[in-house]
C-alpha cells in the first residue's frame, strides 16, 4: 500500500502543470471496475468534502486552511472530471502569481519560515479576534 501511494504522488508531482489533475482523473477512471456500488469513489468523496468542511473551520490558518481545501478537492478532481479541469487551471493561475513569492520563501532557512508561518499565523488570530471585538462589543 505505501509503495502504491509512493508512486501515486510520483506520478502525480512528476505530471505537467496544467494537466495533472487531469492526467490523475483518468488514471482513477482506468482502474475503476464498472458497475455495482463502489465504496472507494464514495470514501474519497465523503472524505474530499469532510477535509474542505474542515478547512472552513481551520481557514484562518495557513496551512491547515488553505492545504486543506487544496487536499479535499484533489481527492475530489480524482472523481470528477470538471473539478480536474478546474484544478489544473487554478494549478497554472496560482503558480504564475505565487511562484515568485513561494520561491522566495523555499531558499529562506527553516528557522525563518517557521517565524513567517507562526507570524502569519499570529497576524490572522489578531485580525479575527479584533473584527470579533468590534462586532460583539
């Protein structure tokens, strides 16, 4: 099984920008049996929208918000076709506003992007508690 999942995300990181998760959807669909009542594709239904439910609690947070959206969707796009595309092409949207900056923040020692991270993440916290001071006050 960890062999398997180990050359999916291969597979999966190695595919071209704009196509992957279009290339993962007809990966899925070729191994799929016809017919009768498939518990995988509901689980990674069932389990796609669970981590986007979560990710609406946690979205504050960077990772656990955002990283899990991105996770629910991706387990999703393996299933339908319309969500493949509009993945690939958010894929390609994101990679050309955020690349530089994620690039940037790859090179910086790990010390400096966890105290990004943890900023960040204090910044969100302080934001979200101020407009809730100001709303229930």
């Amino acid at each position: 099984m960890i062999e398997r999942i180990r050359w999916n995300w291969h597979h999966f990181a190695n595919g071209r920008a704009g196509l992957r998760f279009r290339e993962r959807y007809r990966l899925h669909q070729s191994r799929r049996r016809r017919g009768g009542f498939e518990i995988v594709r509901i689980s990674y239904i069932v389990g796609g929208a669970l981590l986007i439910a979560v990710s609406a609690l946690l979205g504050w947070l960077p990772v656990l918000g955002w990283g899990t959206a991105i996770l629910g969707l991706s387990m999703i796009a393996g299933e339908f076709y319309s969500v493949a595309r509009m993945m690939d092409r958010l894929e390609v949207r994101v990679r050309e506003l955020l690349g530089p900056l994620g690039k940037a923040f790859v090179r910086m020692p790990t010390w400096a992007q966890l105290s990004v991270s943890m900023l960040i993440s204090f910044s969100t916290i302080t934001l979200v508690y101020g407009l809730y001071s100001l709303s229930f006050n």
